[in-house]
C-alpha cells in the first residue's frame, strides 16, 4: 500500500495542521491504524459480503451498494471522530470497535414507502446497535415523519436536505463481532446524495453557488420522490381493481356453466319422459295385437279393442223373434233340453275379458249365436170312413153304432 502524504491528505479533505494537532494523534500513529485495517480487510470483506447476501433476500430491496473503507478513508474518519469524542482514546487496540462503519451498506428501494418493509426485516434477522436515526427534511411532511417515529427511529433535521434511514447492525459468525452501517433511502435520496457528496462534501467546498444548486436538485429528487409515491400508490390501486374484475368475470364464467348445465339436465329429463310414454304406448298397442291373433287363432275370431258393453247386441233380430212366435210348442222335456244346451254353447264360446298392462278391462264383443229353432215334423196318419159313414184312425176300434129309440 502506498502511503499517502501528510501534507496531500490535509489538502485532499480540507484540513490543516491544527485539526490534525486537535485530535492529539500523530500522523505516523494514523497511518499504523491504517496499516493494521489493510492486513485485516480479507476477513472484513467476507463478512459484508455474508450480510449483504441477507439483506439481498428482504422484501422490497432494488439495489444494494457495499464497500470496505480504504486506507485514505480511514485516516480521515479517524480524525472525525477524534475530534467529536476527544476524550476517547484511539489506538491499535480500540479503532475497530470505535469505528462503526468500517463496513458499509446501503439498500436503495425504489419507493420510500418500502422502507417500512426493509426496516421490519432488519429488525427481525440482525441485532441493533443504538439508535436508528431517521435523517429528514424540514420540508417534509408530518405523516412521513411519523412512520419513522412509529418504528422507534430518532428524528434528526437535516438542513440541506440530506435524507437517509441509518443502523448499526452487530454480526458474529466467529468469537469476535463485526459492526456494520447500513443506511436506507430510495433511489432518489440517492442520486441527489452521490451528486452532492461528489461536488461539496469529498472536497469540502464552500460555495455559495453549489449549495443553492444543490438546494433545488434537492427539492426536485423530493417532487420526483412523491411522484414516484403516487406511481406507486395508483399502480397498486390499478392491481386490486384488475384483480376485483377477474373475480367477478370468473364468478359470472362459473355461473353460465351452471347454468348451462341445468339446461342440458331439464333437457335430458323431458327426452326421458318422452321415451318412455312412447315406449309404452307401444308395449301396450303390441300386447293387443298379440292377444288378437291368439283369439283369432282359437276360434277364427277377433278381439277389437276399446269396444263399449253398451254396443254389444244381447237381443234377439226380428226375424228371429217372428220365426219364434211361428214355432210350434215342443213338449216340455224336449224344449227344457234345447235351452240347456243353447245356454251351455253360448257360455262355453264366451270369450274371456282380456287386460291391458295397466289393468284397464278392455270390453270384448260377444260372439253373437243364433239358437236354431226348426219346426218339429208331424206325421199325418191317414183318415178312413167306416161303414156307418164316420171317419177314424186306421186300427182303431170301430166305433159301435148309436142306439136310436124306435
């Protein structure tokens, strides 16, 4: 490492020799210091870079910026720090637990708003040394200013504006423990930071002109800052109320196949009611036929269907009924015996009442007979006269002839 000048160091930082004197080090003990941070810098480098692969993980994080103080940078926040804390003693064996930013970290959110996450996430996975220092504006408004209070942060008024979230975090991956800075401001807050520290700070340079410049950059990286807050805000607006119609089109899509399938299940059920009154129907016109071609096959009959009892014919044609008054009177053995016999035919060729499959008796016409009824033959005996002149019955006895009184 090359060693810089003490004469080039106070020019670099804008000191003199009576600040140097102030601090009651002397230059040869600061670059010791120095020396003793530069054999040691390998093992600080892998602890920044242990934690900065955590916060890397934390909600809401755009960029993370990480550096180990150089030999120069050390020199001057040595004398800072003496100068602020003369009372301290500042040597070999006390600089790296005086010093709290010998690691430095700094996480860029875009939006300001998501400093709340990031500060929740640090809180929870890291020990905290101090107090968390909130840098703000005067201009800034209450509510802003509230949020860091509500967090247990500690305002501190910035008068040129200067804004920035600062911790002291303590990490442990061996016996000794590191101390790490990790400050928090968006991207604007950052890009008006670099600007100035760059053209006043590094230099410490007075000047009238830069300060009021960087006075409005200040005041338009905060208009943009707010902007990018309503940005933000309006796109999660914008989310929700996508999301709410998507919930709603996929409500309405899930109800027209609902519905869609109650249509096709009422369809269903009239086919189905429509089969099977058809299949019925059938079933019972095919019984009938069948119980007509078996009648027919018995007897030569038929069996019509749906014939009402009123319009079978029970009495007897007229011409029968004349023919009945012109037979002669049989006896009365001969006649008892016909009408047995004629009620016996008629009963015994009386079709069965057939039913249906719904047991609807169906009336069956009677097949009509006719009882016959032939005019009984008398034999004539012939007829003779005696010799008296009376007529008799051949092979009767002669009649004896009648006694006259003389």
């Amino acid at each position: 490492m090359s060693m810089i000048q003490q004469a080039e160091f106070l020019s670099t930082y804008n000191l003199n020799s009576a600040d140097l004197k102030a601090t009651n080090l002397n230059y040869e003990e600061l670059l010791n210091i120095s020396a003793d941070f530069e054999s040691k810098k390998a093992a600080y480098d892998e602890i920044g870079t242990g934690v900065v692969k955590i916060l890397f993980k934390f909600d809401a994080v755009h960029a993370i910026k990480y550096q180990i103080q150089n030999s120069e940078e050390l020199i001057a926040n040595l004398v800072a720090y003496k100068l602020q804390h003369p009372e301290v003693i500042l040597d070999l064996t006390t600089y790296e637990a005086l010093i709290e930013n010998l690691i430095s970290i700094r996480i860029i959110p875009l939006f300001k708003s998501d400093w709340a996450k990031i500060h929740d996430s640090i809180v929870d996975q890291f020990v905290v040394i101090g107090n968390m220092t909130a840098n703000v504006r005067v201009e800034d408004a209450a509510t802003t200013t509230k949020a860091f209070t509500d967090k247990g942060c500690t305002l501190k008024t910035q008068s040129d504006g200067y804004r920035s979230v600062d911790y002291v975090i303590k990490t442990a991956p061996s016996k000794k423990e590191y101390k790490v800075a990790v400050q928090v401001r968006n991207i604007f807050e950052e890009g008006w930071a670099e600007i100035d520290h760059s053209a006043r700070y590094k230099n410490k340079m007075d000047s009238q002109i830069l300060n009021e410049f960087s006075k409005t950059l200040n005041k338009l990286a905060g208009g943009a800052d707010e902007m990018g807050e309503f940005i933000h805000g309006l796109q999660s607006y914008l989310e929700a109320q996508e999301t709410l119609v998507q919930q709603q089109q996929t409500l309405v899509e899930e109800q027209q196949v609902e519905l869609e399938n109650l249509r096709a299940e009422l369809a269903k059920t009239k086919l189905t009611e429509k089969t099977s009154n058809s299949s019925e129907g059938m079933l019972g016109k095919d019984i009938i036929e069948d119980l007509a071609k078996t009648a027919a096959a018995i007897d030569g009959g038929s069996v019509p269907t749906e014939t009402p009892i009123s319009a079978i014919k029970t009495t007897p044609e007229p011409a029968q009924e004349k023919a009945s008054e012109k037979a002669p009177v049989k006896t009365e053995e001969k006649l008892i015996d016909s009408t047995a016999a004629a009620t016996e035919k008629t009963i015994e060729e009386k079709p069965k009442t057939v039913k249906n499959r719904t047991d609807k008796p169906k009336a069956v016409k009677l097949k009509e007979v006719k009882i016959s009824e032939e005019k009984p033959k008398v034999e004539m005996l012939p007829v003779v006269e005696d010799l008296f002149g009376q007529t008799r019955i051949p092979d009767a006895a002669p009649l004896k002839p009648s006694v006259t009184n003389a």
